[in-house]
C-alpha cells in the first residue's frame, strides 16, 4: 500500500532532478533542435496489485492468492504448545491400614504360629472425577511402611497386586521383632506398570490399587499376643511421570496462554474507513491426546490505536467448539482440527475493520466437555496439542476515502532560481476498482507547511463488471504547474508529505470489490522546464 503513494513521489522526483539545465544540455533529441521548453517522458511505473502490497511480506506476513486469484493477506502465528506433562500430573497417593491378629495367646506349651491374611481395596485420590485403567510409570518413588504392636517375632510378606513389572507384582517382605518392630522400604516405579480396573473380587472398575497383606506371628511358650494387637502399614507414591495413561481424565483446562498479534498493516492509515467483506480467522490445533477437547473463544478482542476495545461475540462463542482426538488404535497418531471464525458466525469482519493495533488472543481449551458422549482417554509422554492461527484477509472489500500519509526527504534541485515555470505530466491507466486523490505538502525543517499542491485526482477508479471484475482500464491525467513564485516557496522545503485518499468503485452503493491478481497500474510520467538563460547561452 505504500508505494500507492511513492508512486507520487517518484514522478515528482524525476522531475524535480530535471530541473538541472545541464539535463537538457545533455539530453538528445532526434531532430528537435534545443529549447529550453521542451516536455520529456521520464518513463513508466507498473504496479500489479501484489506489488502494492509487497511491503506486508515479512516473518509472519504475506501476499498471497487464493482460489478466485484475489490477493490475500495472510497471517500466521503459533500460540502455544502444550505437552503432556505440563497438561496432566498423577496426583501422589498415600494409603494405609492395620490387620489385628483376632485372637488372643498367652504362653503356650509350644512355639506356635499364625497366619493372618487379608487383602485391602484403596480409591486412588484423584482432583475431580478421574478414573484411571492404568498408567505406565517412567518415575516415581513407591514407599511402604510397617508397624508392629506385637510382643513377637513377625514374618510378613505385603504383594502390590497393582503394581507389576514384567508382569510380576511388586512384592516387599521382612521381619518384626519386639525390639525391631518398625520396616520401610522404597522401589522405583520405573518400568512399573500400575492396573486400576479391577477391584478385589474381580470386578471391573477403575481407580483401585490392591495390597494383599500376610503375616506369621511366632508365639513362644514365654510369651503372649492380643486380639488387638496388630501390623499397620501404610503405602505412599510420590513425585510420578508416565509413558502413559489410559482411562478417563476428566475435564481439565489446558492452558493456551493469550498471545498479541500485531497488524502493522493498519499502521500507515488514517481516517475513513475499510470494510472487509469476508476475512477469515482459523485456529488450528494439531491434537495427539487421546481425548476431545472443547475451545472457548470469549476472550478475544481487538484493541485499536485509540485503545478502544471491541470483544469478539457470536454464534462461535456460544457453541460447542470441538476438537478431535485420535483413537486409541492409533495411539501416537496426531490430528488436526481448525475452527474458523467468520462474518457468518462471529464478528470478525468488524474487529478487523476497527484497524486494530493489535488482537489479543486467549483461547480457553478443556478436555471431556460437556455436550459430547464419553470417550475412553489415553495420554503418553509424546502427546503434544500444538495451537495456531491463521488469519487470511482476502482483498474483498470497500474502502471510503481512506487516508494514508508517507513522509519523505526532500533537496531542491541546485538550479531551481533559474526555473520561470515547473510542469508534470502524470498519466495513469488503471484496471483497478480503487482511486486516489493525492495531496502534496512541502514541509520546512520545523515541520510547517511552505507550500501545498493541492489534492487532486491521480487515479481514477476502474467500473465494475456483473461479474465482478473490472472492464475496463481507466485513464487519468493529473497536471501538476507550479510558477515562479511557487518554486521559490519550495527552496526551503526539506521534506514531502503525501497525503492519499483511497475510495473504492461504487462505494456510495455499499458495493464491496474483489482485487485480482492480475489487475495493473501504470503510470508514465512526463515533465516539462523553463528555465531563464543568461547572455552566454546558459
């Protein structure tokens, strides 16, 4: 867009080096004997639309075409990766219990010994409603402790039948004696294997971790136990990591922290207005967890230069936005789901058309929402759900008398006290449904204006056709004479300002127009001097 208004710019600095009369001195032209009038075409300037844009071709921008061949913004950005252990912690677990002997003994003709047997059901603590099958350890420390209140040597053996390696149950055994009543020992949950589904009657369920618990009292002729003397033991895992999870994980959010998308293509704009008539918004999600996710968009909103804040709202916040998990048969596999927002759907179009500053963008993911029928989750240390966006501003629109400014260097040519008149010649041929209306401001060091060519049509707008082209090339010719006291005001001039004002074709009829890639503007630029020449012919 900016070079709609270098365009100008150029033209009048080709000129403006002309008015070195050494140019002319120079310049060859055929037949036509010298004059110090003469009009010179300083050559043409093509600009297809792409060009146009070319300055929005940047790390995270671009110009591009799509299906119709109009040409499209495109912006792309990354949100958010979250992995698998920065989404889901197995929460440490600590359980216990006491096994009494039940009967009492007290100093019996001979040693005696009794076996006391149970096995215990514990719930695995969970933070809402999770029902875990079973979890693959990479890490973790397992503890068990045991306590005797026996006056006796005990022998015991405790099996975690939840917990296998290689298919073999975790097992710990030791023994108590009345002066030693007390064991601890630790395992690795590495290369563990930890089985909730069944119960200790051998029913299908989730979340149970089973202990079976077997010891020998040795009772000696002098001595003696209760029926409330008992073992108490307790289990503890701590500080957990998976390979990986099956079951059901609930509904927990995932964290997909806000990111600011800047739009420095807004930035070169003043007023009037924009109107887009079908950009597009696309969040993608790249899910390789095994459950769906449901995305809440409420909370994004544009924030334009004068820090106004207009929030996102429609039919797309108020639905159930899913993504899609793999299936437990293609466990590692990733797919993909995009969620665009569109002027059907939400209010896109109008935050775009605010000419934001930026956009901010917090997307608010759960797994399991509500709404959708169950499905059975899993979750290894590989998943990843990748977040990004996609925004794609198709050159479908209108545009009513948008101002747009570009300031530059300007130097008086050395020779300008010799120029009587400065004429240029600007001849556009335009196949684009857009027109400009060109202001020229010559700015001195402190920034005053010292001279104004006032704004005047260089472009005019091509008609469209019923199908939604243009048909034809529009000329316009735009004059641009300054006298001898005009070129004087000049002199102190050390800047340009051009000031432009788009509007599109048919914009009073709320007509809305498609740029294609094909359309083209050209100009070509011609000037003429006079100049005062002294006795010598200077």
């Amino acid at each position: 867009m900016k070079k709609l208004l270098t365009v100008c710019f150029a033209a009048l600095a080709a000129f403006m080096l002309a008015c070195n009369v050494q140019y002319f001195e120079d310049a060859e032209f055929g037949d036509i004997v010298f004059d110090p009038s003469i009009a010179v075409v300083f050559g043409e300037l093509n600009y297809t639309v792409s060009d146009l844009f070319e300055e929005l071709n940047d790390a995270t921008a671009g110009v591009t075409t799509n299906a119709e061949n109009v040409v499209t913004i495109v912006y792309s950005e990354q949100l958010q990766s979250q992995s698998a252990e920065e989404f889901l912690q197995v929460q440490d677990q600590t359980f216990g219990s006491s096994l009494p002997a039940g009967t009492s003994i007290s100093n019996p003709p001979a040693t005696t010994t009794i076996t006391i047997s149970e096995t215990y059901e514990f719930d695995l603590s969970q933070r809402g409603n999770e029902a875990y099958d079973s979890i693959f350890f990479k890490g973790g420390l397992f503890e068990f402790t045991v306590e005797s209140d026996f006056n006796a040597n005990i022998d015991f053996e405790a099996t975690f039948q939840s917990l296998e390696s290689n298919g073999t149950p975790l097992v710990m055994s030791g023994r108590l004696t009345a002066s030693n009543n007390t064991f601890t020992d630790t395992e690795s949950l590495a290369n563990y294997a930890g089985y909730f589904h069944r119960d200790k009657d051998g029913n299908t369920t989730s979340n149970k971790f089973l202990v079976n618990l077997t010891y020998d009292i040795e009772v000696t002729p002098s001595s003696s136990i209760a029926a409330a003397d008992r073992i108490e033991f307790n289990v503890g895992m701590t500080n957990t990591s998976f390979e990986r999870v099956y079951g059901f994980i609930d509904s927990q959010e995932l964290e997909v922290s806000f990111e600011i998308v800047s739009f420095d293509f807004f930035d070169q704009f003043g007023d009037g207005t924009i109107q887009f008539a079908d950009p597009r918004v696309s969040f993608v999600f790249d899910n390789s967890f095994g459950f769906p996710l449901g995305v809440d968009f409420q909370q994004i909103a544009a924030i334009t230069k004068t820090g106004q804040i207009i929030n996102l709202s429609g039919d797309v916040i108020n639905q159930l936005n899913v993504v899609a998990r793999p299936s437990l048969a293609n466990e590692g596999a990733t797919r993909t789901t995009q969620i665009d927002l569109t002027p059907e759907n939400s209010n896109i179009d109008e935050l775009l058309n605010a000419r934001p500053k930026r956009v901010i963008v917090d997307v608010q993911a759960a797994s399991n929402p509500n709404g959708i029928p169950f499905q059975y989750n899993f979750v290894n240390d590989q998943s990843v759900l990748n977040v990004g966006v996609d925004i794609e501003i198709p050159l479908h629109l209108s545009l009513d008398e948008l101002r747009a400014e570009e300031s530059m260097p300007f130097t008086s040519p050395e020779d300008i006290d010799k120029a009587k008149r400065l004429l240029l010649r600007l001849i556009a041929d335009n196949e684009l449904p857009m027109g400009g209306l060109v202001e020229i401001q010559f700015l001195n060091d402190q920034g005053g204006i010292v001279y104004t060519i006032d704004e005047q049509p260089v472009f005019e707008a091509a008609p469209l056709g019923t199908n939604g082209r243009t048909t034809s090339s529009v000329r316009t010719i735009a004059d641009i004479e300054m006298e001898s006291e005009d070129i004087q005001a000049i002199k102190e001039a050390t800047r340009i300002n051009l000031v432009v004002k788009l509007s599109t074709t048919e914009v009073g009829q709320g007509a809305n127009v498609k740029f294609f890639d094909d359309y083209q503007l050209k100009f070509t630029i011609a000037g003429q001097l006079d100049v005062e020449l002294n006795t010598n012919g200077n």
